[in-house]
C-alpha cells in the first residue's frame, strides 16, 4: 500500500506498480484531502517489487507505505467495500490519522481471533481519516481492539477506540 500527497503522481506510480510485478490491483483511488492510495496484492516478493517500483516514482509525494506479509482475506475484502458479515455481536471501533495505520491495525486485529471486519473506510469524506469497525464475542472484539492498538502504536496514529457490548441492530443496520 502507498499513498501519495499527488494524485499525478499516484495514478503514475499505480500504472508502475502493476507493470512491476506479478500483483493485482486491489484499489487505486484518491483519498481526502488530494491525497492518493493504491493496493495491491500477491506473493510478498511481487508485493515488495511493486511497491518499491511505485516508491520511485512517487519519491518526494509519498505520505505513507506498508507492505503485509500474509495479508488476512478479510483485510483485503474489507478495504474493497465487501462484507459477508454473518452475526452481530459486539461492537468493536477504531479511528485514525493514517490510513496505512487502519490498514494495519485491521489486519493485527482479524488475525487475533474470531472476529469479523465489517469495513475499513479509508480517507473518503472523512477529512483523510480512516476508521476500522468489526465484531464478535465481547471478548473476542476487546482482543481484537487490543491487538490494532499494538499494531498501531509505531505510528502512533490512532486517533480513539471503542467496544460497544450490545449495540443496537439499527446502528448495524446503518453501518452496513
């Protein structure tokens, strides 16, 4: 994942990126305020070759990069907009500055335990935040909330968190 201060140089370096490697392009969109983001995924060598080769041309414009070894299928489904949530339960929430840090921190958290990503919204009509909900056992959602935290503290770009133990069904019905 790279995003870039320049759309320009952004949808430049998401046409390097494909060419670069054996990946595929999960999403290159703009992102608020006129920043750029571009996911892709495959084999974490294709990944690396990619992304490098979009670090050239983007240089000076890039805010942010990440690159995740064995990426949870949830992640990548919840950074396209996919959900197959089957069960609500608790609510779990967590809000930041980066999106590169959502990204992250939603991974760390789906890998943590049974878990469902219900979104990952990233940058759009949300003043270039990005926020990850999700849901689960009380229990499970605290562990998972726990573990996007950690993975997050490099950055330290998590804005806020939060656990809903029983929220009402006509606020999932609205974050659906």
């Amino acid at each position: 994942m790279l995003e870039f201060t320049s759309i320009c140089r952004g949808i430049e370096a998401a046409d390097t990126m494909i060419k670069a490697g054996d990946v595929e392009l999960v999403t290159a969109k703009t992102a608020c305020p006129g920043k750029y983001m571009i996911i892709v995924t495959g084999d974490v060598g294709a990944v690396k070759a990619s992304v490098a080769a979009g670090e050239e041309v983007g240089k000076h414009y890039i805010v942010d990069r990440l690159v995740l070894a064995n990426a949870h299928p949830q992640t990548i489904r919840s950074v396209q907009g996919v959900n197959d949530v089957k069960f609500f339960d608790a609510l779990g929430v967590m809000e930041f500055y980066s999106l590169t840090s959502a990204v992250c921190a939603a991974d760390a958290a789906v890998k943590s335990g049974l878990i469902e990503l219900i979104e990952i919204r990233l940058g759009m009509a949300i003043g270039g935040k990005a926020f990850v909900t999700l849901t689960g056992d009380v229990g499970s959602v605290k562990a998972a909330i726990d573990a996007g935290r950690r993975a997050s503290m490099k950055e330290g770009l998590l804005l806020e968190s939060v656990v809903i133990p029983s929220p009402n069904k006509e606020l999932y019905d609205k974050l659906l």
